[in-house]
C-alpha cells in the first residue's frame, strides 16, 4: 500500500499546484533558516579541539590592578593574558607535556623575484609545540624543533594559501622567503585547518581567519615585534622602549599547556600557584591567588564565546520555523478538507480511517521531503549569500569562508528536524480528515 | 442476509434534535431487488448510509450476512464495506483526476489484491458495463450514463454481495436511466442483493418490492410480487419476509 499512497501523494500535490508551492515553500524557509543559524552558531559555539578537551589547558595568571579585576562583568576571572614575564618564567616548567607561548603580528611576505606580488601576512609568532598541540594538519614538511625556538633559528611555516600564491602550490619546504625583509627557510606547508571557533586566540572575535605564516617566537623580542592583538595593562608605567615593555606588567600573550594526566595538573597548578606566591613577596600578585588552567570548553564559555544575542537568534530561528509549519498545518488542512469529498468515496469504498490517515502521512511526509531538500538548498544559498556579504578577499580560507560551510552534522540535524517537524505538523490534518463521518460528502459531492 | 431490528438514528445538535431513522426494522433476503422510496428528508439516505456501514445507529440491531456489526471497529466496518458492499451515488462520486481503470481499482487496492488479480477483476467489469474501450479515459471524458456505468463497474469489481444505491438514475436522462436500470436487474438477476433508493415510481415498480419511508419510519411495504417466477427460480431466489415496525 505504501507504493499506492506515494502515486497519490504525487497525484494530489499536482492537483493544486498553487497550494503546494505555497506549503513546500513555507517548510522550506522555515528550514533554510534554521540551517543557516544553526550553522553559524555550531561554528560559533562548538568546542573545535573535543578530542583534546581533557588535556589542553589555557593558563591564566592573576596579576592584575589590586584594586579592581581585569574585567568588571567578571570579576571572578583572571585576564586572559599574560605578561611577557609571567609567560617566561611559568614556560620555565618542565611539567607540561607540550606549552606555548604567542601573539598575533602582522608582517610582509616577498619575493626576491620581483615579479611576485609581495602579501600581507597574518602571522603568529608562537613556540613550536603549537602544531602538536592543536594537531594542525600539514600539506608538506612539518613544524620546527625546541632548539629552533632557542635559536631563534629562521625558519617559518605558510598556510597552503599562501604556498598556493607565493609557489604556485608546489612542495616549498626548504625555499626562501622574506618576512617584513627577513629572509626565512620555509619548513613546513599547513593544511587547510580553521578550528571556530578560533580558540586559542580570542583576541579579535571568535571567527578570525586562519594565519598565513608562523615564526618561532624566539623572534619577537630578537626583532622586537609588537603583537597585533590586544595589549591590556593597569598600571602606569613608562614604555618607551620595545625592553620597556617586555618588563611592563602589560598582558598580551596567550599561553596554553598540555597536561596529560590529572596528576601532572595538580602539581602544574601548585608551580604556578608557588610562581605567584614568591611574587607577592616581591610585591607583585597583590590580588588574591586566581591562577587557572582552563580547559577548552570552560575557555568558551569564560569568554562569553558564545553570546546572548546568539541563542537569542537561534531561538528566533526555531520560533520562525514554528510559524512557518503552522502556517503549513492551516494549508494542509484546507487541502485536506478541499479533497474531504473524494476522501469521503475512498471510505465508502473500504479504506479505513487508517489507511486515511496513512495516506494523508505519506503526502504530508512528501511535502515535508522535498521542503526539507529546498530549505537545504535556499540555507546553503543564504551562508554562502552570507560569505559574500562579509567577506572581502574571495580567495581566503578564513572564518566568515568556514562558516559559510555546512557540514554534514548541520546537514543530519537539519534534515531530521525538518522531516520529524514537519510530519509533526501534518499529524494532526492527517488525523482529523481520518475522523470525518464520509456520508456528510458522499451527497454532497 | 440483512437484518435491521428497532434501529434509530438521531442527529444532535445544541438545540435540535433529528430523529432520522425511527424503529426501523427490516429483512432483505440474498438476491433480492428492494426499492427504497420516500418523500425528501424522510431519511432514505440515512438509511442507505447505516446500512452501508457508513454511519453508525443509536438504538437497535443490525446483521450484515450474519455478522452483528453493532460493536465492530472502523476496521472491521471498513474491511466489510470492502468486501461485501458495493455503492453507486446519485452524482456518481467518481475521482476526477484518475482514469476510469485506475477508479475501479480503488476498491480493490484497500482488499490488498494482487495486481493481477486486480486487472482481471478491473476489465471483466468494465466488460459487463460496456466500457472496456473506454478504461483509460478520463471521467470528465465521459457521459452522465457511461460515467455512472463506470461508478457501477466500480461497485462491482470487488464482487460484492450487497449493492447499495442511493437514486442511480437521478443524474442522467430517461434513456440512459432504463440502460442503468436494465444493468442493475442484470446484476441482480446474477445473485447480487440489490437495495435502491428512487423517487421514481416507475422505476420502484421493477423492484421485487418496495420499502416506503416517511419521517425516518417505514410507512408502507409492497410483499414481495415476484416478476419472472421462472427466471428466480433458476437464480436460486427464495421470497423472503419483510416485517415492519409496530407503530
């Protein structure tokens, strides 16, 4: 019988086109909305490094004014920076299976052929256990040794973007290129790799673009570069020098660990929680002692990664798809009802209020099918609408181009939730055009 | 075969009520041809429609081939509709956008036949109304006579026992009401129970007997005066009684 309600499901839906349009197309917006919100927030809010959650940890040391904390709305938290000192003397413990130290910085990259079109470079100045940590994933070569960083040692990894540009996507690894007119040994190629959010860096949004090049951090104070990102302090110093401020108490390093084991936590913590005290006595650290090692998914949510305004939105999206199916509810039982007739002659002619019911289900599950595919489609539309929209440079692989991907989760949840919502919403038309007495139709046809 | 006993039907709204079916009792015995008659809103169609299974009754009994389908489920009602009764409508309630194959079959794919089978079935019955060179057309394509020959073949594509119809000829002209007529004792006089609506006198007299409703009651019977003694006989029709009411 299944195969019978499928042809008439298909008969019906001819038989007002205009009625069907209208339905297919409200579960379609309704749920190319919804996929797009649910797209964006996924990338917004999703932890990208789940598999690493109990290991990696964000280390935040509280030095802050001893008056007020690092930030009002929370003033339970450390800030999420550290000063080059502090960083320096905690990266010291042999504790962490893996740690880092970085900042962002903006540098040139060229060529010496002049014939190649010298590129602005978005650039993390980082320690090499950066590629471990993260499992950043390389097109060719790899990341640079410890002693590279003591070095400092010229050497530079280029995302493939940038591989793609500079060497037309060939193997770079061991060629030449200038950095802000620094010449550095290419190491390794990165692979496409855009966790979102950018965790491991909040410093301008959680959607920033992947970097284009990595140097050993060896290199900032050698060649004294300033971080690109944000630099907070809280106390009048004098800084006039790039020494001035490696000294400051001002923050702007990330700084993240690796612990394997709860063990090693706990004695991580008890260092850098020793680290503090012994600076209290010399007079720094006048705050209570608020060290953290922060675990990725607590990061996020400590950072407010995830905002009001978004699950505002996203409940938004859910509220428009509920009208948009409510709206498809009140067609579908005009339709119903405009076909109660005929539905009448198939009761006279033996069809049970199941079988009604049945019929009515698959046509609604029909509905729903090639609804829940068009809203697909218009969502892939609007992201990449979207991408458009927001992104300048249509050859970057960063964030907004991330986003405006759908991955197969989004794709599964979308497609369950229309399929499950809209037969939902069918289930009551279905229902009540099975209860009608068939007589009152029968004459009145 | 059918039996009604004391059966009533009332139609209840917040302020009226409608006794549409008053006390009926009656028995139709196999292959009998009995015409239902009666002014307007008497309840004739009422009586159709209970009879038919197509709505339930208040009060009384009622035995469909032995079977007392008082207390059965929509299920039960529905796979009985299917396979025992067969209706022909006044408008012919033939569904527009299928093609007169695809019409008779409808019956028969709630029975769960084979698609074998179904053809079979689909094409003697058109054959018997004379509309074999005209399966695949669609109703709109058609007269008010075939169409209703085509709603009749449906009726009968499922080989039913009983044959409800509610004024079979009120759509269609004279002639084509004795062609309908004249299908209808051809499809009696081979066993199948008849029972017919019709406010035509003329056509109530070829009925083995008549039932006459009037506010929901049965008024009046004509016993049962057989046409063609010699022709029943060979069907295998026994007269059967027909009790009424006490009023």
């Amino acid at each position: 019988m299944l195969g019978y309600y499928f042809q008439l499901a298909f008969r019906n839906l001819r038989r007002n086109p205009g009625l069907t349009a209208l339905m297919i197309g409200a579960v379609a917006l309704g749920i190319a909305v919804c996929v797009m919100t649910l797209t964006l927030y996924r990338a917004m809010s999703g932890n990208p490094i789940w598999w690493k959650n109990d290991v990696l940890y964000a280390v935040t040391l509280d030095a802050w004014d001893p008056n007020e904390p690092a930030d009002d709305r929370r003033p339970e938290l450390p800030p999420w920076q550290l000063s080059y000192r502090d960083a320096m003397a905690v990266m010291e413990s042999g504790m962490p299976k893996r740690k880092l130290i970085m900042h962002k910085a903006i540098g040139v990259l060229s060529l010496d052929d002049r014939s190649v079109k010298p590129e602005r470079a978005l650039t993390r100045m980082t320690t090499g256990d950066i590629f471990a940590m993260f499992d950043v994933p390389f097109q060719y070569g790899g990341g640079w040794s410890e002693s590279a960083d003591q070095g400092p040692e010229p050497v530079m990894v280029i995302s493939r973007a940038m591989n793609e540009k500079f060497f037309g996507g060939v193997n770079s690894v061991g060629r030449r290129i200038r950095w802000d007119d620094r010449e550095f040994r290419i190491v390794g190629v990165r692979d496409r790799w855009q966790p979102l959010p950018t965790f491991y860096d909040l410093n301008n949004g959680s959607l920033e673009e992947g970097e284009d090049v990595y140097l050993p951090f060896g290199w900032t104070p050698q060649f004294e570069i300033w971080s690109a990102g944000n630099t907070n302090g809280w106390k009048q110093e004098e800084v006039n020098t790039f020494q001035d401020f490696l000294a400051s108490e001002l923050v702007w390093l990330q700084m993240w660990v690796e612990l394997p084991d709860a063990g090693t936590r706990q004695r991580f913590q008890a260092f850098i929680d020793s680290y503090a005290m012994e600076q209290k006595k010399a007079g720094r650290f006048q705050r209570p002692l608020n060290n953290r090692l922060t675990q990725v998914d607590q990061w996020l949510i400590d950072n407010r990664v995830v905002g009001n305004d978004d699950r505002v939105l996203v409940g938004l999206a859910f509220a428009f798809l509920a009208v948009c199916l409510l709206n498809t509810v009140g067609l579908l039982l005009a339709k119903f009802l405009n076909n109660a007739a005929i539905t009448g002659v198939r009761r006279a002619l033996g069809a049970s209020r199941r079988q009604v019911f049945m019929q009515h289900l698959v046509e609604v599950g029909v509905i729903s099918g090639i609804g829940s595919i068009l809203g697909l489609a218009f969502g892939g539309i609007m992201l990449v609408g979207l991408r458009a929209l927001y992104t300048l440079d249509p050859t970057d692989t960063g964030g907004t181009q991330a986003i405006a991907h759908v991955d197969v989760t989004s794709v599964v949840t979308a497609l369950a939730l229309a399929l499950f919502a809209t037969i939902a919403a069918g289930l009551y038309p279905a229902w009540r055009i099975g209860r009608i007495p068939p007589a009152i139709y029968l004459k009145a046809q | 075969m059918l039996e009604m006993q004391g059966i009533s039907k009332i139609y209840r709204t917040d302020l009226i009520e409608t006794h549409a079916l008053r006390d009926i009792s009656l028995k139709v015995g196999d292959g009998e041809f009995v015409a239902v008659t009666g002014p307007s809103g008497s309840g004739k169609t009422t009586f159709m429609n209970v009879a038919g299974l197509l709505e339930s009754f208040d009060t009384g009994a009622y035995c469909l081939d032995g079977e007392n389908v008082s207390r059965l489920s929509d299920e039960a009602r529905s796979r009985l509709r299917n396979e025992k009764i067969g209706f022909i409508f006044q408008s012919f309630n033939l569904i527009p956008d299928l093609d007169i194959f695809d019409n008779v079959d409808v019956p028969l794919r709630y029975r769960g036949l084979a698609k074998k089978d179904r053809e079979q079935r689909i094409v003697s019955a058109l054959e018997l109304v004379g509309l074999s060179s005209r399966m695949h057309h669609m109703p709109s394509q058609l007269s008010g006579g075939q169409q209703q020959r085509a709603a009749i073949a449906r009726a009968l594509a499922g080989d039913p026992r009983f044959l409800l119809a509610d004024e079979p000829t009120g759509n269609v002209d004279s002639l084509m009401a004795r062609q309908v007529m004249d299908l209808l004792e051809q499809i009696n006089e081979m066993g199948t129970t008849v029972i017919m609506v019709t406010h035509d006198p003329e056509l109530a007299r070829r009925a083995h007997r008549n039932v006459h409703i009037v506010d929901g009651q049965i008024s009046d019977f004509r016993p049962y005066e057989p046409r063609n003694e010699e022709l029943l006989t060979d069907a295998g029709v026994a007269p059967v009684a027909v009790t009424m009411a006490p009023a």
